[in-house]
C-alpha cells in the first residue's frame, strides 16, 4: 500500500492500476489520512481509523473540491474526536438523519394536514410554503433553524403584512407538530417570540350603485363580450389590441359570481357544490362539508334562476365544473378580474361579495342570528362585525326621541304622567 507525503503533486501523480478498483495513498506523516483514486479518475481524501475493534472510513471531500491541505485539516480534526472517544461515522449518520425543514413540512401536510383539516386549508398552507417559505429555509435542516432566519423571512414580506404572520404561524404549527414526534423541542420553536405585524380588517362593502355596475359588466361579459385588456407588464403582451376584439366568460363562471353575489357562500363553498346537493324545490343547496361543517346554503328565486339556467357538463357531477374531467373548476381569478375591471371595481376581492351580502342583510334590519344562519357562522361574534351596519333601529329610535323633544320646545302639549314619589 503506498505510502508518501500527501501533496497536490503526489496526489495528481496518484492512478488506479488497470484492474484494481481503487488505489491508496497514505501520508507518512498523519497516520489515518489519505486518499483513493478511482477508475473514473475521481479521487477522494479519507481518514481512518479503529473504533471498537473494528476499522472505520470517513470520506472528506474530492480531489480538486479540496486541497491536500484542507483535507488534512479535516482529518486532524476527525482524527482527535477519535483519540477522545467520539464515532464520527456514528455522528455523521445520525446528521444524515435529520430532516431538512421541506421534508417535515411535507410530512405534515400528508399525515397531518390532508386527514384533519379542510381542503381549503391544505391549499393555502401548500402555497405558503411554495411561495415563500420553502424558498427560504426549506433546505435548512429543522434542528439548525433559527429565530433570526425566521424573522429575516418575515421581515423580507413586510409588503405582505397578512401573508407574513400567516408564513409565522405555519413555521409554528410545523414545527410544534415535529416537537410532538420528538424531532426538536417545543421550547425552541424559531418562530416563538417575533411579533406579528399590525393586520387591518379588509371588510369591503358594495353599494347599489356599484353592484348595478357589476351586474352591467356581467351581462356584457356574458353576452357582447368584454373589450380586450392588455397586459403591459408583460414583455410577450400585444401592444396593441385587435379591432373590436371582446372577450367572453363562460356561463359557468358568470353563474359562479352571481351565485357568490346572491347567497354570500364562500368562493369553494360554491365551486365545490355538486348538483346532487342542489334542492330546487326546497331552495337550499346542502353542503356534506365546509369550513364550519355541514351546512345549507339557502337559495333565493333569483339564485334559483341562476341554477336553472346553468348547462349540465355530462360525467361531470360539479355545479361549476372544471377543465378537468370531473373536476370542479379550481378559481375565478381570471373572469372576475375581468368583469371588476369593466365595472370599474379594481381592487374588490371575491370575499368582499359576502361582506356585502351580510351588509344588504344588516341594513334591512334582518337581525345578526338570522345574517350568521345565512353565511353558516358557528360563532355569533364573528356576525357581529356586520352590527353597525344595522341603522335602521338607530333611526327609528333618534326619530321617536327627535319628535318627542321637538314638541316640547315648540310647546305642544301632551298628557303627563307623574312619577310616583318612593317611600
């Protein structure tokens, strides 16, 4: 076995003999250091030693990635944990054991996401994690995270105050669910301790006047079509837009809006109804699940229309079916962009569609039990953000009060009724 001092020269001087399936080389001066060449060419530094009776290899690095030099250093290093009792091929296994962040992450949508939460839920979480998080720190492994690769992440999304706490919450939720299989301690939590930015509700109400707007764009869009929009922020855009070039949404997905308008479901609640859920007759699509469980969604006539006139797609079972065979469609993204541009309502969320259905509701005087029935919420404080919208009372009452005090100063005179003095 040749033996000699390891230096660039030696080492690039160092062949596999035709025949042989590696040829060492170890340095004269640090005993358990060398380097194997290979058939291929490839030659990789290596130390060696004894532990527990037995011969043990630790590959350091290849040839050309590492200088002679470097490699030393690494086998003087593995070398002394040997001469101290160390197994650094045990330790070495046991590092190449523990997951990286992407890897728990993923386990934790399949074992623990997928099984007990919502569908909605694992969509959100996914595109968390593929948008942001993962990017970030998914190739760090868990036990390595620390609170200041968390917070700069968090900090770097500063123009995404709401999508920031919720990538927190989720680095949180992972790493809990990881510290209750033993795999890091709870009390080292990296996302422990960073505060979350200030969120301002985003409560959006149409009025009249904007929900007639949004109903002549969706007839337009159904019909003669919307006029061409270009996109100029994309370098492959047109710059210039065909004559008279329109562009019509299918039936579909204006039923969808109008059924979102007209019921204040939530957007999946809609897209995932089935026709088998649909009573006409009753008026009431039954819902098997949804955020807060089973649920109806109560149909009104004009919503019945809507459902009537919606085309049946064969062997697809879905209300607003998809591009996928027997599939629900997957979003409206690119049809209500559309119809809220020609409506002149940029910047209104399809959510805001069930704020302002609860908003329609409250200025009626419907009561905030009756409102929180309608959009299925299981707790009455989360209807109650819709209580000041109730005016009527209000002006009911300052109008009783209004007249009362009114007469009185214009000297109009009424029956008194004393008070009965107490004992």
């Amino acid at each position: 076995m040749p033996q000699g001092r390891i230096s660039k020269r030696s080492v690039d001087a160092l062949t596999c003999p035709v025949g042989k399936d590696r040829e060492f080389l170890w340095d004269d001066a640090l005993a358990g250091f060398g380097v194997g060449a290979f058939p291929t060419g490839k030659k990789i530094y290596v130390a060696q030693f004894r532990k527990d009776g037995r011969s043990r290899r630790v590959s350091l690095g290849e040839h050309g990635r590492l200088t002679p030099d470097e490699a030393r250093s690494q086998a003087k290093t593995i070398l002394g944990q040997v001469e101290q009792g160390a197994d650094p091929v045990d330790e070495r296994r046991k590092a190449r054991a523990v997951r990286t962040f992407r890897e728990v992450s993923d386990d934790f949508i399949k074992l623990h996401v997928e099984p007990k939460r919502k569908g909605g839920t694992k969509i959100d979480y996914e595109a968390l994690l593929r948008n942001f998080i993962n990017p970030a720190i998914g190739s760090t492994r868990i036990v390595d995270l620390r609170r200041v690769e968390v917070a700069r992440l968090h900090a770097k999304l500063a123009d995404k105050p709401y999508s920031a706490n919720r990538v927190l919450a989720l680095i949180s939720s992972v790493w809990n669910w990881a510290a209750k299989r033993d795999e890091v301690e709870f009390a080292a939590n990296p996302a422990k301790g960073i505060e979350r930015n200030k969120e301002r509700k985003r409560d959006r109400f149409l009025t009249s006047e904007e929900f007639s707007r949004l109903g002549d764009a969706l007839r337009d869009a159904e019909t003669v079509g919307l006029a061409w929009a270009i996109d100029e922020t994309n370098p492959k855009a047109k710059h210039v837009p065909k004559e008279n070039q329109r562009t019509i949404i299918d039936p579909h997905a204006a039923g969808a809006i109008r059924l979102l308008i007209l019921t204040g479901a939530r957007l999946r609640e809609i897209l995932d109804a089935k026709w088998e859920n649909v009573d006409l007759e009753r008026g009431i699509i039954h819902l098997p699940d949804s955020k807060t469980g089973a649920k109806p969604i109560y149909l009104s006539a004009a919503a019945q229309r809507v459902l009537t006139d919606l085309p049946h797609i064969k062997d697809n079972p879905y209300v607003i079916p998809g591009e996928k065979n027997g599939a629900p469609r997957a979003d409206l993204k690119k049809p209500w962009a559309a119809v809220t541009r020609a409506a002149g309502l940029e910047g209104v969320r399809i959510h805001d569609l069930r704020h302002s259905f609860a908003s329609f509701g409250a200025g009626a005087s419907l009561g905030l039990p009756i409102i929180g029935k309608l959009l299925g919420h299981s707790q009455a404080s989360t209807t109650h953000r819709y209580a000041h919208l109730d005016a009527d009372p209000m002006h009911r009452a300052v109008e009783t009060i209004g007249t009362a005090i009114s007469a009185a100063m214009e000297g109009a005179t009424g029956k008194v009724v004393p008070f009965k003095k107490s004992k």
